[in-house]
C-alpha cells in the first residue's frame, strides 16, 4: 500500500519528534473542527501498531482556555500527549499538570494537513541545535532590544529569568513538551519591565494574517493603546471580551528557528519563522512567568533587530550569529 507524504512525516513525528515505544499509552486529543489532521496522526498510529485513545471534545472559545475535566484526566493519564485543536491547549493548566506528572506532549494547535508539507517536514535535529544555542543567549541575557523599520522599539528585562524548554520539536524524555511544527527559543521576561511599541505586521493570534499594520503601545509591562484600523479594533475587542486584565500583561518573548515554516495566518507555523520575533500576552506562569490569566496570544514581527545586552543576534530578520 502507498502511503502518502503527509502519513511519512505523522509517522516520522511519532517515531523521531515523540519517541513512541511499544506499549506506551499514546492520547490523541481533538475538536470537531480538527478531526481530519486528529484522524492522519490516527493512520499514523494504526502503521505503527499503536491503539491510542480517542477523544473529541468541542473547540474552545480562545486560546489557553481550559478543556474539559475529562480531557485533562485524559492528558495526564497517558505517556505521549498529542493535542490537535483548533486552540492551542499549551498555556493551561490541563498542560502544566500532564507535564508534571512526565506526560511528553506536542501541542498542535489549529494544524493543518499542508503543514505537514513545510513546518512540519523541517530537519529537527538542525533545529534544535539553533533553538538550543539561542536559548543560551536568553539563558545568560540581562536586557533585549527589540525594533523594527515600521516603528517597533521595545525594551525588556529577562535578567534571572530561566528560558522556557527549548521547543525543538523532540519531545522524548519524560515532561518534555512543546509545539509542532516547532521552532522557537522562547522567555518570560519581567512583566513589568516592557515598555515601548509594538508594531505588528504578521500575524496576531485571535485575528489572524494582518492586512495593515497593529500598533500596541507597552508601559511597565501593559497593554495601554490599540491603535491602526479594522484589525486592530478586533485585537481590542477580543482582548475585552475575554474579560481579564491579566490578558493585556506582557507573557513572552519568542524568536523563530524553523527555516521550512512559512507566514500563512496560522500562528503555530508564522511563529516559527526563522529570524522573526513574537511578543506573547496573558499566561506564562506556566513557563517561569508570574502572571495567570484565562488566555494567551502572540502578536508576529516579521524582520526586527533584536539585540541582547547591546549585542545584535538578529538585524532586520536574519541572524548575525552562527549555529
């Protein structure tokens, strides 16, 4: 029997990216609107002879919201995780608490089949070794400067903050999670140390590929002003909506490592970019932030210059150090 390309690297994401062994109890989690990419990773399994369990549940409102009490029984119940939702379930405590109990997890949050094609079809191991050395750089960094040529000019404090797990997409000892496709070095910086603007030109999580640019002016580590047109209204309403102050708070600093993701609309794969910066808001208690909130969401710079303690590691979104 032939077996397609997609079902090669769903194959390949359970043997390289997860490490699945003989025996081990293998969920995969999903939504009615994420069956078709659920049911490949399924295929995948049945090649494997893995049974894994099965559960559908209906889509969240928002990212980060928390799934269902049996969901989150499910996830912390099994060895390997495999979350296919249209929302990212990564900043939950669903989440956090599989991690803890040494679940290993990717989280594939609204992932489509040509994914499979580009981000997901990316070498790993190359990888891991850019995420890795990256992470080091946070590791050891006091104060980034972020800017941009359509007028981002941010300033933020990560001095003593561990980086968060490097999402390098192997995900094979115990606890060890992250997104897939994967590709970023990511930190919560002091919250209350951001200042500056932010202008977001790629994508913005809740909205999608942008049209026009988004302003978002930061003070101590808040959102204070929206601004732009159509689409930076809907980032404003939304953030409303989910009524919760915490979700307008600085969370992350992320940076892209994937050279196969390419800018799509689609947060999972945009923020993976090689070279591109994203600024994340809301939750990040659960990777060595201070802040709990009901949701969080990234905003996408496509070509910053982002310098650490005064040394530049990107100029206009490519790299100015060596892997």
């Amino acid at each position: 029997m032939k077996i397609s390309n997609a079902t090669k690297i769903a194959i390949r994401i359970l043997r390289k990216n997860l490490g699945v062994k003989s025996g081990e109890i293998v969920s995969i989690i999903t939504d009615t609107e994420m069956l078709e990419t659920a049911e490949l990773i399924r295929k995948a399994c049945t090649y494997l002879k893995i049974e894994p369990n099965f559960i559908v549940m209906a889509p969240s409102r928002f990212r980060g919201e928390e799934p269902p009490a049996r969901v989150a029984l499910m996830m912390e119940n099994s060895e390997v995780a495999i979350i296919v939702t249209k929302f990212s379930l990564s900043h939950t405590y669903a989440r956090l608490n599989a991690t803890k109990k040494g679940v290993r997890m990717a989280s594939m949050g609204s992932v489509t089949l040509d994914m499979f094609q580009y981000g997901l079809s990316a070498d790993y191991d190359l990888i891991a070794k850019r995420t890795r050395r990256l992470s080091k750089y946070l590791e050891i960094g006091s104060v980034v400067e972020i800017n941009s040529t359509v007028g981002t000019n941010l300033r933020l404090d990560i001095a003593n903050r561990k980086p968060g797990a490097p999402d390098d997409g192997l995900y094979i000892k115990p606890a060890q999670w992250g997104n897939l496709p994967a590709g970023e070095a990511y930190i919560a910086p002091i919250e209350n140390s951001v200042s500056g603007m932010l202008v977001a030109d790629g994508t913005i999580a809740p909205i999608g590929l942008l049209s026009e640019q988004v302003i978002i002016e930061i003070d101590k580590g808040r959102i204070t002003k929206i601004s732009g047109g159509k689409e930076a209204r809907k980032f404003d309403d939304f953030l409303r909506s989910v009524d919760d102050s915490n979700a307008y708070i600085v969370a992350e600093l992320g940076i892209g490592t994937n050279n196969e993701s390419r800018l799509i609309g689609k947060m999972i794969e945009d923020e993976k970019m090689l070279g591109t910066v994203h600024i994340g808001f809301g939750m990040n208690i659960d990777f060595g932030g201070n802040n709990k909130s009901k949701t969080h969401n990234d905003v996408l710079i496509l070509a910053p210059t982002v310098a650490i303690d005064r040394k530049i590691i990107i100029k206009d979104g490519k790299f100015n150090i060596k892997f």
